[in-house]
C-alpha cells in the first residue's frame, strides 16, 4: 500500500485548513498482501479509511479522518486512485498545521462481517506529509 | 403447585437480570448490547441489527472506531463512526462523528451550540454483531399489540410447561 501527495495550508477563520492530495494504491506486492485476501466466507465488506494522525501544541494527540470509502464483497479489490482531494475538510483544532513536519498519513480499515466481531486494522506502510511554514491564499483547490 | 410456578417464574427473571447486569459490568457499559434504528451505518449495519459494546475506560477513543452515543438530554443513543478526534495530554478528548450512510457529519444532530462529542457522551464502542435479531425489538416497540402477544405466550408458556 503506497500513498503519495502535495498539500498547502489555508487559513480560515481561526483555525487552521489544510488541503492534500493523495494517491492510493493497493495491489497484489508479494501475493498475500492486497485486499483481496482479507474478504474470507465471514466479511461483507471493508470500511477504508485514510487519516491524518499529528500532534500539536493545543492537543497531545489529533486524528482526522480525510477520506473514506465503502468496499463490498465482490468489489474490485485493487485500488488505483490518483490525485484524489479529501472528502472531509482538515481542520485543525486551532493553528497547529502550520509548519507542522510530522502529520503522517495511513490507510486503515474496519471489517465488517456477516456476524462476529468488529475489528480495526491499519494498513502496512505510511506516509509523514510536512506542512509549509505560510498560509496559502491564491491556490485554487 | 401454583407456588413452584411462581417461584419458577422468579427464577427465570432473576437469571436473565442476572446476565443482563454482569454484562453491564464486564462491559463497562450501561447498555452491553444495542438494537440499530436507523439506516445511517449501511450498508454495514441495517435496522434490526444487534451490536455488542465495550466501554472499558482504558480503550482510547480512536478514528474509524464505532461509537453509540447519547446526545445530553435525548434518550435514544446513535450509532455512528467516529471521524475526528482532538485529545489533549491530559486524556480529555474531542471528537465528531458521522454516519457512513449520511453526506454531512453529526454537527447538526448535536445541541445547539455543540460542536463536540466527549467521553460521557459515549454508551460504548461496538466491538461484534449479529445482523437482523433486534428486528424483534423494533415490531415490539412499533406493534405494541405484537408486544401484548408475545408476554401472552411467554407468560402462557412459563405457566403451562411442567417438568
């Protein structure tokens, strides 16, 4: 699973935004690690998420989730998505993104299945996107 | 006669409070196990569906988790994935949640004024399923006359079975 991207920051009102683009690939590496393998008789479908995970002076811990995506059984399990926008805004609770060098990016999941247990698994592989030391006002998203 | 009826009624009320409060302690939660009434999780979870909860203190609340919470001042708790969280390093926490079926996150169903969720808002987290059991539940609440008929039999059944 591999992530690649570019982002900015923005302010607004007081708190501040910011915007990132993404690539996601989920493809078969060595033959046991793509998706395809994780839809056993017992699994209706996986919830994909990508969350940004970083620390701040307001807050010890922060993690907002960017993007997600239902995948039923029988869906295409490879994924190749290029230069995607987040769904959700990435606000941050006050001004913390600014010149923040340690947001990392990782792709997880929650299986959900016929009937059982509900577990999270975060997906092998991240990536750290740093944030500019400047506001961005011109750049159109 | 009639007194080892009764008593054998008793017996079986105690016993499934019994359960219902030792859930309530191993869980940690107030309500162990929940009945989903919405369709705002599809297509994971359907009305009808059972869920089994934790709320043990020591989990920490975390992104893509699924939490039911009770809104302050409204009885009927929601089920919904938890999409941001702001936790200081102190333990105290912040976070907003949204239905994987909704277009919009949960701002507009929180207080007015509210913009976060906080740990006492939490019933639990859901940490298993069992799809359509709860059906029952909802044609009870829904057909109170359904309702009637079954505490009927019920109650026919304890009375009239002998060892």
């Amino acid at each position: 699973l591999r992530k690649n991207l570019e982002d900015f920051t923005g302010p607004r009102e007081r708190s501040d935004l910011g915007f990132v683009t993404f690539d996601i690939t989920a493809d078969i590496l060595d033959g046991k690690s793509d998706l395809q393998s994780i839809f056993d008789w017992n699994v209706k479908q996986l919830f994909l998420y990508l969350s940004a995970e970083y620390s701040t002076k307001n807050n010890a811990l922060n993690q907002v989730v960017l993007w997600d995506k239902v995948m039923l059984r029988g869906d295409n399990p490879k994924l190749f998505l290029k230069d995607m926008k987040s769904k959700y805004f990435f606000f941050d609770d006050g001004n913390g993104l600014k010149g923040n060098r340690n947001v990392t990016l990782t792709l997880s999941w929650n299986v959900v299945p016929n009937a059982g247990i509900l577990p999270l698994v975060t997906g092998s592989g991240h990536v750290s996107v740093p944030f500019p030391d400047t506001y961005e006002t011109t750049k159109s998203y | 006669q009639l007194y080892y009826q009764v008593l054998n009624f008793g017996m079986i009320v105690s016993s499934a409070l019994m359960i219902w409060k030792g859930l309530m302690v191993v869980t940690g939660s107030e309500s162990p196990i929940v009945v989903v009434l919405s369709g705002s999780m599809e297509p994971a979870f359907h009305r009808g569906d059972l869920l089994f909860l934790t709320n043990r203190i020591e989990d920490p609340i975390r992104v893509g988790e699924i939490v039911v919470f009770r809104i302050e001042g409204r009885e009927i708790p929601i089920v919904h994935r938890v999409l941001k969280i702001h936790e200081k390093q102190n333990g105290e926490i912040k976070f907003l949640t949204k239905g994987d079926n909704n277009a919009v996150d949960d701002r507009g169903l929180y207080k007015r004024g509210q913009h976060w969720l906080e740990k006492k808002d939490v019933v639990g987290r859901a940490r298993g399923f069992v799809p359509y059991i709860g059906i029952v539940t909802i044609l009870m609440n829904d057909y109170p006359k359904f309702k009637y008929a079954v505490l009927f039999f019920l109650g026919l059944f304890v009375l009239v079975h002998r060892e």
